[in-house]
C-alpha cells in the first residue's frame, strides 16, 4: 500500500511523492502512453516526442519524462490506464484514490 506504508525504497519513495502530488493538486500530473516508433533517441540529436495540438494540451509544449526501472515504468503504465478511466468517467474520484492506496495490490 504505497501511501499507507511509507514505501520501500528509492522508487516507493517516488511513488507515494507522485502519488500524494496527484492528490493535492488533482489533474497536475497527465499521463499519456507512448508507443515505439523506429528511430532510435541517440541516432537522432533532435529528438522530441510530438503530440496532436488537438485535445487539452497547455499552451506551452510539456517536457516529457521516462524513468529506466521495471519497477516505476509498471507503476506508471498502470497508473495511466486508471487515470484515463477516471476521466472518461468510468470509475470515481474514490475508486482512483482507492487504486492509488490499493497499489500495487488493486
């Protein structure tokens, strides 16, 4: 239970401060899945993620943030698929913050 337990480690740790963050702050932190294009990121020294100015963007280009660790890249792909359920309204704002204390045991 991540924010009940206080975490166990380095990504725990990460975890419950996102976690909590998301809960003082709703709606801060947007969580978009990627998919794998061709390009390798070091063959390009350019490299930018491009997103559709078509929904509800920020006027300004987001910076985007991956983390290396099994651990943390699970937890946010978990945690994108429950916060797009909570805002296409098929779960409540209980039920996400239930997911959130619940995790990762949901």
């Amino acid at each position: 239970m991540a924010l009940s337990d206080g975490g166990n480690g380095p990504a725990n740790d990460i975890l419950e401060q996102l976690f909590w963050l998301d809960e003082e702050q709703p709606g801060v932190i947007k969580l978009v899945p990627t998919e794998r294009g061709t390009a390798r990121y070091n063959a390009n020294p350019n490299f930018a993620l491009h997103y559709d100015d078509n929904d509800n963007w920020p006027p300004r280009s987001p910076v985007a943030m991956w983390f290396d660790d099994t651990i943390l890249d699970d937890f946010l792909k978990d945690w994108a698929a429950v916060q797009k359920k909570l805002y296409a309204g098929e779960i409540t704002q209980a039920e996400y913050f239930e997911w959130k204390v619940m995790w990762p045991d949901e």
